[in-house]
C-alpha cells in the first residue's frame, strides 16, 4: 500500500512539474510575439 501511494504522489508531482513548464514556456512564447509586435509597430 505504501509502494502504490509513492508511485502515485511521484505520478502526480510529475504531471504537476510538467504543466508548471509547459505554462512557463507557453507565457514566454506569448511574451516574445508581443515583442514582435512591439518592434513592428515601431516601424
């Protein structure tokens, strides 16, 4: 019983970690094409 739930708390703090990063990534895509648009607007 102990075994399983150590699997699934690692499952879960896997699964939490990888969203966590993919959000990080995604505002950081998002940010750099607002500085795009930034630069092109300056034109």
């Amino acid at each position: 019983m102990l075994i399983a739930l150590i699997v699934a708390g690692v499952i879960i703090l896997w699964f939490v970690l990888t969203y966590n990063s993919l959000v990080a990534l995604r505002n950081r895509v998002r940010n750099a094409w607002h500085q795009i648009d930034v630069q092109l607007k300056r034109r």
